[in-house]
C-alpha cells in the first residue's frame, strides 16, 4: 500500500507509517487540501481521515484482503493523479 502511494502525485509530500497504519502527508500548495482529497476519495467509495490539517490518516479493517488492498491502492493513486490535474 506504501509502495503504491509514493510519488504517485505531486500532492503526496510523504507517505509514513508501518503494516496497515499508515498516513499520507498532502502538500496543499500543489492545489488541493487534506480535507479535499478525503471528500473525494468518499464520493469514489472509500472512506479517511483527516488530521493535524495535512495529514490523511488511513486505518483499514484489520481482517481486509490483499485484493481489497490493492483496490483501495489503486483507487487513491487515481484519485490523487486526477486532483493533480
């Protein structure tokens, strides 16, 4: 999941944490905030947290498949590539 999310956008200033815990760091000069990128990752179906104003805490279920892993992934990569934009 870590792997995934580092330098998949110019919005990820860093990406920490270990096993399921984890966060990423936004840089909110690059044109969208912590908050924003949370909205829209909920209207795409997954939910997280924002916290201490640029930080994006992500805490999945702790009985969750590689499989859903990997979505959650690829669902955040695209979503912070699309706000890029």
């Amino acid at each position: 999941l870590l792997d995934a999310l580092r330098g998949c956008s110019p919005l990820v200033e860093s990406v920490r944490g270990r096993g399921l815990l984890c966060a990423l760091v936004i840089d909110e000069s690059k044109g969208a905030s912590a908050w924003e990128v949370c909205l829209e990752l909920m209207r795409r179906g997954l939910l997280s947290k924002p916290t201490h104003g640029n930080v994006i805490r992500l805490a999945p279920m702790l009985v969750i498949s590689e499989e859903q892993l990997d979505e959650a992934a690829a669902l955040m990569v695209k979503t912070l590539q699309d706000m890029a934009k």
